[in-house]
C-alpha cells in the first residue's frame, strides 16, 4: 500500500479531536499555520498536513492520547524539533502530529555517577548549558538544533561520536509510551546489565514507529583537562581521505576528524566567514585529554597528513577560536544552500567500512562532476561516514529528480562497498527502498513483525520506515 494512501474515517477524527481537546485544552491546534509547520522536516519532500497538532507536557498527557488515538485507530506522528532529513515527520496519513518540544525538564544530574535524565524535549545545548558548571558534557552533537528524544528515535550521532559514540552508546535507559498508552521502562542507571531482551537499543532509531519516548537517561563525560584543534588543508581529496585512515587505523584517539571538500569549505568560508584557508579540501581535527597526551596526538596525525601532502596544521587551544571552527562546520548545510542563491539541496548519508572510504567519497565527487552536479561534501570521517549535499535548482523542472538519481547511484556504491545508506540520519519515507537490500528479506519480515507486536493497529508514525 502506498504511504499516502490510507487515513483515518473522519468521525474518528472528529472524536480524537474532541477527546485531545478535553486533555490539552488550547494546546491542541488545528491551525492552518501550525498544521503546515508539522507538515514535514528539514528535507525537500512536500508538506503533508496533520488534521490537529498535539503540544504536550506530561508522559500522563502522551498515555492518555495514544489511548485515544488507538481507540479510533487515528494516526500518531511523534514531532521533535522536525530537523531530520528523509520525511520523517511528515504525517503522510495525518491524524494527530505529537509535539514533545514542550517537554523540557532536566529531571536528575547524579554528578558522582555521571548520568542524567530529562525529557524529550531537552535539546543538547540546554543539557551542556546546564552541565558545563559541574565538569561534565554530554557530546552526542548533530548539526542542528534538534531534541535528544529526536535523536534517539533517528539514532543521531554527530562530530564527537568517533571518540564517544553516537547516541545509542550514550542513552542508559527511557521512559516510552506504547500505542495504546502503556507506560514502560527499559534499561536503568548502571553501566551494564545482562538481565533480558535490550528494548532500550530497539526504541533507539525506531523513529517513532514503536512507541513515544518520554523520558532519557544519559550518560555523561568529564570535560577533558585539555582540548585542542586543528586544520590541515591538502592539494587533493585523496590526501584528506587516506590521512583520516591512517589515522583511525593507527589507533590515534581523535576526538572529532571532519572531512569538508573544496567545494563545501568554499561554501563555509563564504557562510561563516572564516578567514586564512583556502577553497581545499579539509580536514578539521580536535583532540581531548591531558595536555601532554593532547599534543602527542596531535603532533602524530600532523605526519601523517604531511605524507600525503597536508600543509598549515593551524592549532587553535583558545576556546574561542575552537568555538568559532566548529560552529562553521556544525552550519555546513545552511553553507552548502546559500552556495548558489535560490537552489535547495537533497544530503546523502552514506557510512562505509573506514579502509573504503576513499574509494566511496572519490567514486561519488567523481560521478557527482561527471553528471554536472554542484555538490558538496561533508563528513564524520573517522566512521566512514559522509553526506554530500546535492545541489539543485528548483525552477528547473525535473532538477529533484536527477538530484534523487545521483542520490541513488551515491548509495548503491556504498552500499557494493560493504556500507549503509544511512549512518545517521535514518529511513524515514527517503531511504526504505534500500532496506531490503541492505537487510534482506528475512530480516525485513522480522523488524515488520516487531512493528506488529509493538503496534498492532498501525497507528505510530505509519507510512515510515517500510515501503507499505
Ligand atoms: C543542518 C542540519 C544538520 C544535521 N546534522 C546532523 C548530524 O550531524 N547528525 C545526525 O545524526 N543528524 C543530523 N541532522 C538530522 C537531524 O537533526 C537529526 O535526525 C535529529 O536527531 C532529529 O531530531 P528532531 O528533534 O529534529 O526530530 P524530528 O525531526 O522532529 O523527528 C525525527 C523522528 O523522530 C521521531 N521522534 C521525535 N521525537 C520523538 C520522541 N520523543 N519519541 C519517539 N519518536 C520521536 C519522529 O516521529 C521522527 O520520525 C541534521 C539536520 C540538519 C537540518
């Protein structure tokens, strides 16, 4: 079945509708405005609009709609910040659109143990605000301003995670409100457990097909005694690609290695207005320990790079000018957009085992300048991971389509190469074509048999993840 295709009979969502109000008061909306602003997330895919936006406060609110909605069998789409980037949000069978952005509480800091817990809705630069005076930081950090429930559901990682790891290594425990509004926990406060099926991991990237998470425990890092950063520009892409795997492969614990081709660093000089580099291909570095183990690492990858070719290592250990390099990169999208005024722009995410790495990023520049295409690229290359930012302009009919094209041809060299279509951003509606291919169909049938169990009148976020 299509997506799109089945919704809810319209007396039930009369009743839905009447019943939310009843919870929320006005802060269930059915606002023209509002509906269209949960009508989809950060990517290109046309707005599909929710019949009613539900602002919710409470794990009793989120519990006492879902049993709602599941009495009269009306879609449910859990809504975050709605940064992701393959149709995630988009209520493709409307019903209600869930807003968890208003659940910000930060419920725990145990400073001894160094975790936490908060609600969804908390984002990763309230928590690091909050914690910065206690020595601690939580380091999961996409390029956007995004809930940590958003990243839990997409499984999000970001620039730190090649030294402490994406999202799922960092989350302990959740609250999570299944379809027909039971309450669950899973996980809890210690570091490791071997007592039962692990729900926690299966929530995490389940991108709100499986139930609604309301509460996160986390763990926390110490804030290193040292931190130090830096950029090193190369003659060619191949000299920044195969210098990142010499480095992983040497065991050097970087903290962040982000690769930017010529054209993104362009974008980004001309975005963030950095000064003293030039349109080259790009590695940005940052090291975290002692201050000793800081230089020696630092000091091992600057020989590296300068074997294939990488010149003005530039370090920077002020905060400040730290501060300033990485908000240049965490903008490298809004960069890559404003490169050419008035084009939009589709980002692949593609994740490769880290010894093919060259050839992915070479193979995908390289057909992305045979077919014409501006593109950009920007990548958490010490995982194998990269996005290129596929420029198109929307004026010119058929422009997306030729952009999705090069889109595919990008992941199905990836995935030929061991790889996954997704590193990070997830499936949504724009990557489930290649889920069974990557899967195959036995794995495929049992995440569908999962879905049922959790779910079993389709309610959470349907049309997503699998193709029908
Ligand atoms: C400029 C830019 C840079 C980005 N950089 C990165 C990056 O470096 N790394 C990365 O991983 N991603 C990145 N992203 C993608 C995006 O920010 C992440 O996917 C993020 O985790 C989405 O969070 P959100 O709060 O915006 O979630 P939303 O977009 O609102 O929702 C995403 C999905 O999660 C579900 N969901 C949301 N909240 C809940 C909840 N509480 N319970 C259950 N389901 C829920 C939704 O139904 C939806 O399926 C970037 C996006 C942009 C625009």
């Amino acid at each position: 079945m299509n997506a799109f295709a089945r919704r809810a009979e319209p007396n039930s969502i009369a009743a839905v509708i009447a019943g939310a109000r009843a919870i929320l008061g006005d802060r269930l909306s059915v606002n023209e405005s509002v509906r269209l602003q949960h009508g989809k997330g950060e990517d290109s895919t046309t707005p599909t609009l929710p019949d009613a936006v539900a602002f919710v406060q409470t794990t009793a609110e989120v519990s006492r709609l879902l049993a709602l909605c599941h009495h009269h069998a009306v879609p449910v789409t859990p809504f975050g910040a709605g940064t992701s980037l393959e149709g995630h949000v988009n209520p493709v069978r409307g019903g209600i659109s869930l807003d968890l952005s208003r659940m910000t509480a930060i419920l725990e800091v145990n400073a001894e143990d160094m975790d936490c817990q908060i609600e969804p809705g908390v984002t990763r630069q309230q928590l690091n605000d909050h914690l910065r005076d206690q020595g601690m930081f939580f380091p999961v950090d996409p390029g956007s301003v995004c809930t940590i429930g958003g990243m839990c559901a997409t499984r999000a990682s970001g620039t730190n995670a090649v030294r402490y790891g994406t999202i799922r290594e960092n989350v302990l425990g959740l609250e999570v409100v299944l379809a027909d509004g039971r309450v669950i926990e899973t996980g809890g406060r210690v570091r490791k457990a071997a007592n039962g099926y692990d729900l926690t991991r299966l929530f995490i990237g389940s991108e709100g097909t499986l139930g609604v998470i309301t509460k996160i425990r986390l763990r926390l890092h110490g804030i290193p005694e040292a931190m130090s950063a830096a950029v090193c520009q190369f003659p060619d892409l191949a000299g920044a690609v195969n210098t990142t795997i010499a480095t992983m492969q040497s065991g050097i614990p970087v903290a962040r290695i982000e690769l930017l081709d010529a054209d993104q660093m362009r974008a980004c000089m001309a975005y963030s207005k950095l000064e003293g580099y030039r349109a080259a291909p790009t590695l940005f570095l940052e090291f975290h320990g002692t201050h000793a183990a800081v230089r020696e690492q630092a000091e091992a990858v600057e020989a590296i790079a300068a074997d294939f070719g990488g010149e003005g290592f530039a370090w920077a250990t002020e905060a400040e000018a730290r501060n300033r390099l990485w908000k240049a990169r965490h903008d490298a999208y809004w960069a890559a957009l404003a490169l050419v005024p008035g084009w939009r722009g589709i980002t692949t995410d593609i994740c490769v085992p880290i010894s093919k790495l060259a050839e992915a990023i070479l193979g995908a520049k390289g057909d992305a300048e045979a077919r014409g295409h501006t593109t950009c690229i920007v990548g958490h290359v010490g995982d194998g991971n990269f996005h290129q930012v596929i420029l198109y302009d929307p004026k010119v009919e058929g422009a997306l389509e030729r952009a999705w094209e090069m889109d595919r041809l990008i992941v199905a060299r990836g995935l030929a190469l061991g790889g996954t279509c997704s590193g990070e951003h997830g499936v949504g509606l724009g990557k489930r074509e290649f889920l069974e291919h990557e899967h195959g169909v036995e794995a495929l049938a049992v995440m569908r048999g999962i879905k049922t169990q959790f779910d079993p009148k389709g309610i959470l976020n349907p049309g997503k993840m699998f193709r029908n």
